[in-house]
C-alpha cells in the first residue's frame, strides 16, 4: 500500500480526466445493463402476442441503447487510456530527472541494463495500474451495483443460490495472484540481468571481437536468456491457471441457476422474459468476475514493477545543493584547496549534541576509513586567471583533484573554495556554468559534430533548433534549449573548433559540422574525440578551464597547436591543465608534482629544473625519448 500511496501523487494532476472517464464507465454500463431487462421484457411481452409494431419496437430500442453504451465505452477507453500515458510519460520524465541527478559513484554501482529494464519494462507494467486496471475494475463494481439488485428483484433465491461458489472464486484469486506477484518481481530481476548482458555486449563489442569471445559471450547469453523464458513459463502457469479456474467455479453457479431456474420457470414462480433476462445477467457478470482475474494479475505485475522503479526515485543524489545553498556574484575563477583530505570510502556518522537552548541538534561528521585516502594535506591557492599544472604517474590523485572542483566528486565542506567561498554555498548549476571540464575519458554523442560541440550551450528560451544532444538537463530536472545550427551559431561553432585543433579535420568529412559522429563517437580517432570535447569545453567561454589529461591522444605538433590557440581563450580565466607530457605543461604560470595523493614538488617549470627533484627526472626522461625517436 506504501507503494500505491507514492504512485498516487501522478494521478492528482489527471483527477478531473480520471472522474469523468469513471462517469463514462457508469453510463456505458447502465446502458448495457438495461440490454438484459428489455430482452426479458420483449419475450414476455412477445409471448403475449406478436405484433409489428413490437417487432419494430423492442429491435429499435435496444439497438439504441448499444449504440448509447457503444459511444460511452469508447469516450471511458479514451480517456483513461490517454490518461495513463500521460502519467506515464510523467514518470518517464521523474525517472529521468532522478539520474540526471545522481552522482559518478551511483553509476558506478548500478547496471546501465538494470536501469533501461525498469525506464521500460517494469514502466510498461505500472502503466496497465492506470488504464486497462482501473477500466476493468470500475466496470466489474458498476456491474455487481447494478445487477445485482435487478437479479434480487427478479429472484432472491436464484441471486443467493448463485452466491455458493463465490468463495471459491475469491480463494483462487488470492492463492494466484500472490504467486503471480512474486513471480513477476523474479523475472524483472532477471530481465534486469539479461538486459545488462546484452548492453555490455554491445557496448564492449571491439573487446569481444578483438579476443574472439563471440561464442563465449553468445553462451553466456544463452543460459541467462533461457532462465528468464523458464522464469517466464512458470508465470504463465499460474497466469493461465487463473482464467479456466474462474470459468470454472462461476460455472457452477450457472449450472445451479439453470437446475433451479428452469423448473421455477415451468412451475411460472417467474416468467419466461425473467429467467431470460436473469440469465443474460448472469452472463454478463460472469465476463466481468473474469476480467477481475485479470485485474489481480495486472496489480500484481504493476506492484512488482512498482516497488522496483520507487527504488530509482527514493534514491537521494550523493551531491546536492545544500539548504544553505544561494546564488552567488559571478565566479571569478580562484581556488582554494584548504586542509584537503579525500577518500572514495567514506564513512558519516551522526552525533547529537545540546544547543544552547536545550534543543538536539545533528552533527554529521566525516571519518574515512584507514585505506581510502586518495589525497592527503592538499593546501593550494590558485589565482583567478592562473594557469596551473599537475603532472605526476598513474594513480597519484590528479583527476580525483580536478573532480572536486565541478562537485563530481564531493569533498568535506571548506576544503574546496572559489572565490573565497566553500563549494556548497553555491547552487550546483551556478558552479558548473563557470566550468568547462574536458574529462580524461571523452564521451560524445550519437549526434552531429556541431551539436556535440555546442552541448550546454545555452540559448534563449524560445529558439528554434534540432533537439539532439544540444538539449541539456540541469540538476533540477528543467531543460536548457539546444543551440540553434543558425549562421551566427555555426561561426561560434567553427570558432570553437579551430582553437581546438579539429577545423582542418571537419573540413574533409563529408557532412563538414553536420556529420554524424556514432555511438560514443566511434567513427572519430582517439585525438578527434579529444579535440571536440575541448571545443566543447571552450565554446561555454568558462571562468574555471579543466583540462584533464585533453591532449593525450594527439600528436606533439597538433598538441603546440592546440596550446598556442587555447592562449588567447585562457588569459583572463583560470585554467588547470593534468598531463603526463612536460611539454604541455612547461609554460603554467605554476606546475604541481603529485604523488601518491600529495602534492610533493610545486614551481615554475624553471624552479622544478633547478630542485632536480621528481620533475626534473620525468622533463630528462622524456627529453631523451624525443631524442631517440628523432634519431629512429
């Protein structure tokens, strides 16, 4: 019930749409209904007499009367059928907002395919609540209100004889539909598993083909895919047991009926039109105890489904704004590490103390456990407009330090400043506006080159352009309209990718900034898909610039090209540059040496030479590799 009591909240919005098709419902089977008692009238009238004028008359009548029944039945689908695919797209949408919201580590920890199982089948199944449930369910009740007190009146002890097998009825439909409901909850889970197989399969398709584990993976697939068509056969018993059991019991009640009626009939205890209409009654509700059965089993499923997809909703995003949270004066750019400790692992423990008023009062402390540090007693300033360098081996905590600055990572309050000011004091969507952050794993788009570049842009409201990727979600759920292919936006797009090295490339595709770029950007080099993601980062014209290990992928001369370019985007804005080649970090205004989460050296490119420290090793090192591949 706890379930049904969440889910009811998106019926609110459709109350008006939701009565009036119950309204229908009424309408459509009291026309229906009165079908049984004009043919009962007919025979006994008919039986007294033929004449033309009945023959003409009783026809007509009840033709108009379906035909009433008929718009009513088709005014009630329409409604409440359109009504739960709104609600549907509705919860679609929450859905959606809910992991837009959700921190790196959520994804970390929960399946894309368990995720897309319940966005589509286990929605599918709530959605039968909305409006083949509550069809079915307001007609079975509006047929036993209305004909049961008509079969009182026609016969009180054929109507109590016909109540006899009712509990078994009942008794069916609880054994059922508990089985029906565990079972279903059993296969979503599997269906979960089957679907994650399969998008990880996908998805890794170059490392499956590149080991040769096609049939591998193709067993594999085959043993989870036929647990959940066993899965499925075993709901399908219980599902198909329902039906011919109800026939079944109902059955014996018309079988009574008909041994008790026709000779009450033959004795004229009733009239022939009565046991008529009585039976023609009968049958009617025998149709809709039936359609209960399958009530119970869309409830079942529905529920099942239900409880699966409150899990997304009730998850609460790791990194929110806080209540303190407010807008801000515009970022300027400085940061501040102060005192920084973070570990992935970490651990809040609540302790209540006494304020000064006597009131309890919670204090969430932050303790990490001893082998979850990644960074330790991390103290920098950096200057707004300062360019900054970290470099340092594989694992020393550069990225995990870039991370905290976007909030993607979320560090103890008052360790990670801007502009003087603790990160959580500013709304989330405020922060990241002033951040261009090109990650060390690029990602793209199944879109164009242009509108992949000019993702978060944002335009004004009312804009026309293609929705693709340029249509953003802020960490409130609303949408940011994509930027526009119009002229002027095509030059800031063009402008955005001939700082990043990539116009002289687009040149020679065929579809120039219209090309589709594939899945993940797979029809991209490593070195394009880099390139694309600094346009990307560039064209939102940041305060704060964070590339991440951005120039990887591409070669020494395009990676002079692309720096001599980002000089002129860069004065004025802070910018922290990650890399592992000297060569890109040589002219920071401050270079950082990092190792095992400590900042170990920290100087200009000069000053580091002259310490003949750590950085100075690594500048040799690869001074000499350039030697020998010149040489080569």
């Amino acid at each position: 019930m706890e379930q049904l009591r969440k889910f009811a909240r998106y019926f609110k919005p459709y109350k008006g749409t939701i009565l009036l098709g119950i309204l229908c419902i009424l309408a459509s089977m009291s026309f229906g209904l009165f079908v049984p008692y004009m043919v009962g009238q007919a025979v006994d009238d008919l039986g007294a007499g033929v004449t033309r004028e009945k023959i003409i008359y009783y026809p007509l009548v009840i033709l108009g009367i379906n035909l009433m029944s008929g718009v009513f039945l088709f005014l009630q689908r329409r409604l409440l059928i359109n009504t739960s695919r709104h609600i549907e797209f509705d919860m679609r949408q929450d859905f959606y907002a809910s992991l837009v919201g959700q921190s790196m580590q959520y994804f970390h920890e929960t399946r894309v395919g368990d995720l897309m199982a319940r966005a589509t089948n286990d929605l599918a199944a709530i959605r039968q609540i909305v409006g083949p449930m509550i069809l079915y369910s307001f007609q079975a009740i509006f047929a036993l209100c209305i004909s049961l007190p008509i079969m009182l009146n026609i016969s009180v002890k054929l109507t109590l004889l016909l109540l006899i097998p009712m509990p078994l009825v009942t008794l069916t439909v609880k054994f059922l539909g508990e089985r029906i409901h565990k079972r279903f909850e059993k296969i979503q889970e599997y269906f979960s598993d089957i679907t994650a197989r399969a998008q990880e399969n996908l998805t890794g398709v170059r490392v499956v083909r590149a080991y040769a584990q096609e049939d591998a993976e193709i067993e594999q697939f085959q043993v989870l895919n036929r647990e959940y068509a066993s899965q499925n056969l075993k709901l399908v018993k219980y599902a198909a047991a329902m039906r011919p059991l109800l026939f079944f019991f109902i059955g014996l009640g018309f079988v009574i009926i008909v041994a008790v009626g026709v000779p009450m009939a033959v004795r004229s205890e009733i009239t022939a039109g009565d046991f008529t209409a009585f039976i023609l009654y009968l049958q009617r509700m025998i149709w809709y105890l039936i359609a209960l059965g399958y009530v119970v089993n869309l409830y079942q499923r529905g529920t099942a489904s239900l409880k699966r997809f409150n899990a997304i909703l009730e998850a609460e995003p790791a990194i929110r704004d806080d209540e303190s949270a407010r807008e801000q004066p515009a970022i300027k750019g400085s940061i501040e590490f102060r005192d920084l400790n973070y570990g992935y692992k970490e651990i809040a423990t609540e302790s209540t103390e006494n304020t000064e008023n006597g009131n309890a009062s919670t204090v969430v402390s932050v303790n990490s456990v001893a082998n979850g540090f990644v960074l330790h007693d991390i103290n920098l300033k950096i200057d707004a407009g300062q360019t900054v360098a970290f470099v340092g081996k594989t694992g020393s905590g550069k990225s995990t330090l870039m991370s905290l600055v976007p909030r993607l990572l979320d560090a103890r309050d008052g360790t990670v400043l801007v502009d003087g000011r603790p990160l959580r004091e500013y709304p989330i969507a405020q922060l990241r506006q002033a951040i261009g952050f090109v990650p060390q794993e690029t990602f793209l788009f199944s879109d164009t080159l242009a509108a992949n570049i000019a993702f978060g842009v944002e335009t004004e409201v009312g804009q026309e352009g293609s929705k693709g990727v340029g249509e953003s979600v802020k960490s409130n759920g609303s949408s940011t309209p994509p930027l526009p292919h119009s002229s002027t936006s095509k030059m800031t797009v063009e402008s955005a990718a001939t700082i990043a090295g990539l116009a002289d490339d687009i040149v020679d595709f065929p579809g120039k900034y219209e090309q589709l770029v594939g899945e993940r950007g797979i029809t991209l080099s490593g070195g394009q898909k880099q390139r694309t993601a600094i346009a990307r980062a560039v064209m939102r014209d940041p305060r704060i610039l964070i590339l991440d290990d951005s120039l990887s992928a591409v070669d020494t001369y395009t990676e002079e090209t692309i720096l001599h370019n980002l000089r002129d985007v860069r004065a004025g804005r802070t910018t922290l540059i990650v890399s592992h080649r000297v060569s890109t970090i040589r002219d920071a205004d401050l270079i950082c040496v990092m190792a095992d989460g400590r900042i170990i050296e920290r100087g200009t490119h000069d000053e580091l030479l002259a310490l003949d420290g750590e950085y100075a090793d690594l500048y040799e090192r690869q001074r000499l590799e350039e030697e020998l591949d010149a040489t080569e």
